[in-house]
C-alpha cells in the first residue's frame, strides 16, 4: 500500500474548543480520507457544526491540530494559528445550513465570485466552469436568476455548485436540508449522494439518519463535545455499543415505539 494509501487526507487531533465557560469540544479526533464520507450526527448543541466549521477555519479552536494530506499541523495552542487558519479554507468549501448566497448577484455571479476573487481564476474560465456545474444539477437555465427567485431546494443546489466551483479537496456539508420543506429535502439529497458516488471526500453533518446510513462510509455520534461513538453505518444504526447511542437513535428511528 503506497503511503498516499495510508496517509489520511485530513487528521484532526484534540480539538477544543469554548465559549465562555462553556466547553462545546473536549478533545475531538477526527480523520478523513480521500473518497470517503464521513457523517457527523448527535443532538443540537454536540459541537457537530463548531467540528465542521474548525476544519474549514471559520472556527479557531482553542487546542488541537489539523493537517491536510500529511502536511504541516496547524497547532491551534501556538501563536500564529488564527493567521494560519486561512490555510485550510484552500483545502476545503463549506455548504451551510442556510445557503448564504449573495441576495443581489445572480446566480452565476454567486458561483463565480470565490474562483475569481479569491483563487484568481480567469473569469470567462470561471463562468464557463459555473455553467458546467449548473447544468450538472440541472440550474443551467437559472444562471442569471436571482436567489429570492428560486425555491429552497433550488439554492441550496446553487450552494453545492458554488462550493464545487472552488474545486476544493474537501467538500463540507452543515446541515444542508434542515431549512427546507420535506417535498424539497430529496434534491438536495439526490445531488450529495451523487458527488459521494463520483468519489468527493465529504464530511456532512445531518440529521438525515437515511443517508448518512446509506451513503457514509464512517458515521460519528457526537454527544456533549465528544465522540461519543464512531463506526462503519451498519455497526452504528444496526447494533450501537453505547447507551447514549442507542437512546438518540430509538428517538429519532421509533419515536412513537
């Protein structure tokens, strides 16, 4: 096996992470390679979303380190970490919880604004880009449309395709569905599970137990700021080791058992 084989894409060690007295990491550890998905799931307020947005760099944690592909750490503990920090916003594109689109550019001027502004791609490149990703959710005819005139489902697709406009090495999911209608949720759903078919490392944090069941490759339970529990889907959702574990899944899978 050849050391990219073995060599994780991401390793993240001991994060910690506070606001004010309250600790929401205590020491998270967290690898991830390249093709895989990983699924983050546990109750509101487990530290899900502060994990995600730490290995983006949108968070600085207090303690721990990240390194991308065997690289240098980013050490969190020592003084230049918050500069260092933008480092992994390279590597990675982050889908969020509420898409976040730009309200008064259209949306391809939405896809194209990180490739050009940011990495400094050549815009008709970028906008040739943004057209081929449209087209790949089936946007291609809303290119010039505004956010406010596509339905939820509709922009959190255009959030997936600015996120893939970036061609980051690590794709990052918040909570993609959870601000959308029930009708609307399949979708959006239909689009992830294709970018994981297509071999994009992913890590997702959701409370679609169906997916992350049939479409991770590694499902994390977190619980008050640890990893609680962490397994292939089938150990996880089949036979959980912890109690914990076991509760939030009868709530969520049998609640009215």
């Amino acid at each position: 096996m050849s050391p990219t084989e073995t060599t994780p894409l991401l390793s993240a060690r001991g994060l910690r992470k506070s606001f004010g007295d309250q600790e929401v990491l205590k020491g998270i550890d967290l690898e991830v390679r390249r093709g895989q998905v990983v699924a983050l799931i546990g109750p509101s307020g487990s530290g899900k979303t502060t994990v995600l947005r730490s290995l983006n760099g949108l968070e600085t944690p207090d303690a721990g380190t990240i390194a991308f592909d065997g690289g240098p750490e980013v050490d969190f503990a020592a003084p230049r970490a918050k500069a260092q920090r933008f480092a992994l916003r390279d590597r990675s594109a982050m889908v969020f919880q509420h898409n976040n689109l730009f309200p008064h550019r259209t949306v391809l001027e939405n896809v194209v604004e990180g490739p050009t502004r940011v990495q400094k791609v050549p815009r008709a490149e970028a906008i040739a880009e943004g057209e081929r990703l449209l087209a790949r959710v089936g946007l291609e005819e809303k290119r010039d449309a505004y956010p406010h005139e596509l339905s939820g489902g509709q922009q959190q697709r255009v959030g997936i395709v600015r996120a893939l406009a970036l061609r980051p090495d690590l794709l990052l999911f918040d909570e993609p569905t959870s601000a959308l209608d029930p009708e609307l949720v399949g979708e959006v759903l239909v689009v992830m599970k294709e970018l994981a078919d297509e071999g994009w490392t992913m890590v997702v944090v959701t409370h679609e137990l169906q997916f992350a069941r049939e479409v991770a490759d590694e499902v994390l339970f977190l619980d008050g700021g640890v990893v609680a529990e962490r397994g292939a889907p089938a150990q996880i959702f089949r036979d959980p080791q912890g109690e914990r574990t076991r509760r939030f899944l009868d709530r969520i899978l049998r609640p009215f058992d």
